[in-house]
C-alpha cells in the first residue's frame, strides 16, 4: 500500500511549479485588460507585441525564471495608446500615435453656438445660430508669419435659431429674424454638428442631457490658414440666358402696358368722346414711363456704387410723374379759354384746374399697365382651368389644342420643327395610368431585367441643395417626389441615356484593357440606352412639350372600374391611402374614380400612347411592355 504525498521528490517539485504557475496568471490578470493584449512569449529581448496602456504590472509578473527553467513569462515593455475621437492610430517610430482631427474651415450656412452676455454666467447665455456672412475686418491684413494664429481678422454674421425643444432649433419667422443678427469675431463662435429634420422643419443639435446646452463639434473653427468664404462657382451661360430673357420679359411688359393703354383710349373715345379719350391716352403714356424708369432701378441694381446711386436717382423720375400729367391737363385747359372743359368760369383755386372726369380719365389710364401684368398672372391660371370646366371630351379636346400649340411653339423655337420624322430625337418611354394599376411595378422589372433601359436622372435636394434651390425657384421641376427630396426636370430625362451609355462604355473599356484584348470594338447596340419615365397623367402633359424627345407611349390600365374600386379599397385598408378628416371611405373613393375616369378620358383621346397594356398578370404585362420598348430602338 503507497501512502500519497510519500516523499517523491519530483513529483513535489512539480506541484510546486504548476502551483507558482498558476499564481503567477492570476497575478497577471489582475493587473491587465483583455484589450491590453497581453501574450506568453518565449525567452526574446524583443517582444512581439507592443501594446499596453501604461498599467502597472504585477511584481509576481517579472519573475524571470520559474521551475520550468526555459520558459518564462514575460510582459511586453509598456508603450503609451492615446486616442482621440474620430482619429486613427499611426505608428510612429516603435510607437503608436493618435491621428489628429483638426477643426474644419467656417462656412455660410453653418450651424454654431455662441454666447450672449446674459448677466447670471460667467461665460453668458448659449445661442445657436446659422452663419449668413463672412467678412474681413478693416485693417487686418493676410500674413505668412508662422506665428499668425488667425484671431482679429475674421467677423461673422450669425442669424440666430429659436430653441423650440428637445435639442431642436428652428428659424425665426421673416420680420423677427432681421433683429435676431448678432456680430462676432471668428475666434468666438463654435461649429455644431447639427442635422436638418424635414418633419420637424427644424435642425437637431445635440445638447448636454444635465443643462440643455448645446455640445460645439469643436470649441472654435480652424483659424490658422483661412482666406475667407470659397467663391461660389458661376455658370456664365446661365447667366447670360437669364439676362436674355429679363430683356425680352421688360420689352413684353412695355409693349403690353402701350398696347392696352392704346385699347382703353379707343374705349374711352367711343364712351366719353374724344377730349377723355386723349387724357386717358396721355395717363396710359405715362404709366408706361413708369415702368421704363423702374426698368432702369432694376438695371442697376448690383452694379459698382457710382451706377447703382445713379440709376436710383434717374428712377425716381417716376414718382413725380403723375404731378407732371395733371399739370399738363392743367395747362391744356387754361390754354383753351372758354372751350376748355372748365367752362366761361374759369378755375377759381389751382386745384380747380382740371375737372374731376379728367382726373378720373388719368389716373385710370396711368394705372393701366397694371393690367397686362394682372392678366399675365392669371393667365395660366384660366387655361389650364378652362378645359376643366368643359364637359367631357370638349374638354380634352381643348387641353390638347393648347398642348400642341405649345409643343409647335417649343418646336418653332428650337428649330425642330423641320424634323417631322424626329431622326435627331431622343427616344423616351413614356408608361403612364391611373393610381392602382400597377405602372411603378413593371417599370422597375424591366429597368431591373433589360440593361438597356434606365432611369431618368434626380435631382438630389441634400447632395447637391444649391442646384435644387435653383431649379426649385425657377420652377423647372416637372415632378418632386413624396418625400419632397428628390425632383425631376427636363434634362435629367433627356441625358439619362446618354450618362448610362457613357459609363457602359467605359466600364467595357476598362474590362477590355484589363483582359488585355487587342480587338476591343463593339457594337453599339450593346450600349444603347432608352430613360423610362414612370409617369402619372400630370407629368405625362409635361413631357408632352418636352422638344427634343420622342416619346413612345405605353398606357397601362385595367379592364374594369370594379377593379379600381378594389384596388383603391385595398389602399385605404393598408393606410396607403389616407381619409382625410371629414371625409369617409366612400367619399374618397367616389372622389378617386372621378380622377380615374378623367385619366382614361385622357388617355383615350390624348393619341400621344401607342400601345395598351391591361395589367391582370403582371409577367405577362412585363413581356408586352418589353415587346412595345422595343419600338424605342427603331427609327
């Protein structure tokens, strides 16, 4: 019988060892993190690994012998691991050394906080605000000194956010936001991470959860090395057509105010007789001096001091221009004597000088420009809502002679009306129908399964806000989308084909070289691209009059209006289709089938849709529409 724990001398040895072992990886533990990454390395004067945050080690760690006797538990030498928000790690030397983020360049339109001298803080009252201008202070000039820390050179103008809640910052209403401008230096103000929210109309900052202070990006903007607010880039084509059509828009405007004072004196004559008609005539001349001398104010407007100043003065020429009309009538009657209107009497004030009819003839004929302007407004306004007020196909029929007077216009215009055949057009598909017949879905499936088909180009309102301000105010979108985000013109429906045939070439030239082929000639046909527009019948009007395109036309609908109803049914019970308050299902859709039947009408008579598609089976809508894209590829 052995006794255990007998005097083995090795086999005590050994417990011993894994006891000393097992301490020393507790110790060793202890005194680490796992993202210290710490490691067993066998007996090296140089580590493998060299990362640790400058903990302290355990005493039992250094230990450089143990009872194994070859091999030994090391620590790596401590090398110091800083960090810094949004910077990475280089090495640097044996090190590793954190990136630095630097402050970003102030711009126009950046969100900011500031302080207000508020009497109760130290540091005052935290403001957020949008910068509106940058400028240069007086006397301060560029340096290149390497000293030159930028501070004193700099003034901002901030327009100040209204705190409306939850971390949210709103602008100030038109008449309050001219007195919420504030004046400060660059070195005092601090950028803001902040975001615009569009269902909040407001943009979102984050704020200390303790005081509800704004938290800055940066605790001031990058100073050294600033030269200013970056010129904004201007397209001089643009310019000079905008130039263009302001003179051709003056001259219509002159020419509209003569012509109708011209027609109200031939009224005035044939109703009051020739003496009214010829005041009424000479109100009319000088209205239309008013508008030349508010032409010229408009002319100017921008120029260098000396022209500006020049052409406000020379403009307020018309304000006294009515004083002058009633002092020739003045005279006019004084010059007649007895046959003047005044009559034997003759005036007894200077203000009895001309009779209350010639005032009247006057005054209305000077205001007659008023007129065409009243009538150029409400103008579209009448056409477009006349069609709408015939019955029927009367009605139609009168919106389509207004569309195809229009696209003979456009075509005049642009010089392509000698192309009947359209052999310098470009091809578009144009799938149009009601609401709830399914045109989105078959677009998307033939985009996604014929490579030669695309999309039309968008304009994006966040990548590029500048171009989509433009378009927006120019009203030269013909669509946005729901959201508001992304808008549709002109152009973006013309060069989409174009933009998707110049990268299908060259991503097959860069494949080309890559595979290093000698022959690299395709045949166009693999490039050849056709935009496909989903279109509701609105934008199907609009891009009735788009010059320079052939549309092929793909009309989509179903066979019944039971259909419809259904499908409408169906939308409500999804909530993708909303009851308005006060109203109830059956209104709305009563309301909706309305709106269909007119779309059918249109459909129908329009002619602009060569081709039909009843969408009951969806694959066999999708193959009708590709056998009918196909007309796109011939001439």
């Amino acid at each position: 019988m052995t006794r255990l724990g007998g005097g083995d001398a090795p086999g005590k040895q050994l417990s011993l060892a894994v006891l000393l072992l097992l301490a020393c990886m507790f110790c060793a533990g202890s005194g680490f993190t796992p993202s210290s990454h710490s490691a067993f390395v066998r007996n090296d004067p140089s580590p493998s690994t060299e990362v640790t945050h400058n903990l302290p080690r355990s005493p039992l760690a250094t230990a450089s012998t143990t009872a194994f006797g070859r091999l030994s538990l090391h620590l790596a030498p401590t090398t110091r691991l800083s960090s810094e928000s949004g910077g990475g790690y280089t090495r640097l030397g044996g090190e590793l050394a954190a990136k630095q983020r630097e402050p970003p360049y102030p711009k126009i339109g950046d969100c900011v906080c500031f302080h207000d001298v508020d009497g109760g803080q130290a540091d005052g009252q935290a403001l957020v605000g949008k910068i509106s201008l940058i400028q240069r202070i007086l006397g301060s000039e560029s340096s290149n000194d390497g000293d030159d820390d930028g501070t004193k050179k700099w003034l901002v103008e901030i327009t100040e956010l209204e705190d409306v809640g939850d971390g949210y910052y709103a602008e100030y209403p038109s008449r309050k936001r001219r007195n919420k401008r504030s004046l400060r230096n660059l070195e005092d103000i601090a950028p803001l991470a902040a975001s615009f929210v569009r269902t909040e109309d407001a943009y979102k900052v984050p704020t200390d959860a303790g005081s509800g202070r704004s938290i800055p990006l940066f605790p001031q903007y990058k100073l050294k090395g600033y030269g200013g607010p970056a010129a904004v880039p201007v397209n001089q084509d643009v310019v000079q057509d905008d130039l263009e059509r302001y003179a051709d828009l003056k001259i219509k405007l002159l020419r509209d105010a003569f012509l109708a004072g011209l027609a109200g004196a031939l009224i005035t004559d044939l109703a009051r007789g020739l003496d009214d008609a010829i005041v009424y005539f000479s109100g009319a001349l000088a209205g239309v001096g008013y508008l030349f001398f508010l032409s010229i104010k408009t002319d100017t407007i921008g120029g260098d001091g000396g022209t500006s100043k020049l052409g406000k003065n020379v403009s307020n020429f018309r304000f006294v221009l009515p004083a002058i009309l009633l002092v020739g009538i003045a005279i006019r009657n004084l010059a007649l004597g007895d046959a003047s209107p005044l009559g034997s009497a003759g005036p007894t004030n200077m203000f009895s000088t001309v009779t209350q009819e010639q005032f009247a003839c006057a005054m209305i004929g000077f205001l007659t420009y008023r007129v065409p302007l009243f009538v150029g407004q409400l103008a579209p306004v009448f056409g477009d809502s006349a069609g709408s007020l015939l019955p029927g196909s009367a009605g139609m029929a009168f919106q389509m002679a207004q569309e195809a007077k229009a696209a003979r216009e456009i075509g005049e215009t642009s010089g392509e009306a000698d192309s009947p055949f359209g052999k310098d057009l470009i091809p578009v598909l144009l799938v149009c129908g009601p609401p709830g017949t399914g045109t989105t879905s078959l677009v998307q499936r033939l985009i996604a399964e014929d490579e030669r088909f695309v999309p039309p180009k968008l304009v994006d309102r966040v990548k590029d806000p500048a171009t989509f301000e433009r378009l927006e105010t120019r009203e030269e979108f013909l669509k946005l989308d729901d959201s508001g985000r992304y808008g549709l013109t002109a152009q973006g429906v013309l060069t989409a084909a174009d933009s998707a045939e110049a990268e299908a070439k060259a991503a097959a030239a860069a494949e080309a070289a890559a595979e290093e082929e000698e022959d690299s000639t395709v045949a166009d046909d693999r490039f050849g691209k056709v935009v496909v527009v989903d279109a509701d019948v609105d934008l199907a009007k609009k891009l009735r009059k788009l010059p320079g395109s052939r549309l092929i036309g793909v009309w989509v609908g179903l066979d019944s209006m039971e259909k419809f109803e259904t499908n409408l049914k169906k939308q409500i019970e999804s909530g993708e289709l909303v009851i308005p308050e006060g109203e109830t299902e059956e209104s709305v859709v009563r309301a909706k089938v309305k709106e269909i039947v007119q779309n059918i009408e249109y459909g129908v008579v329009s002619g602009m849709f060569e081709f039909t598609i009843l969408n009951d089976d969806t694959d066999v809508s999708v193959a009708q529409l590709r056998e009918a894209a196909e007309f796109c590829f011939r001439g």
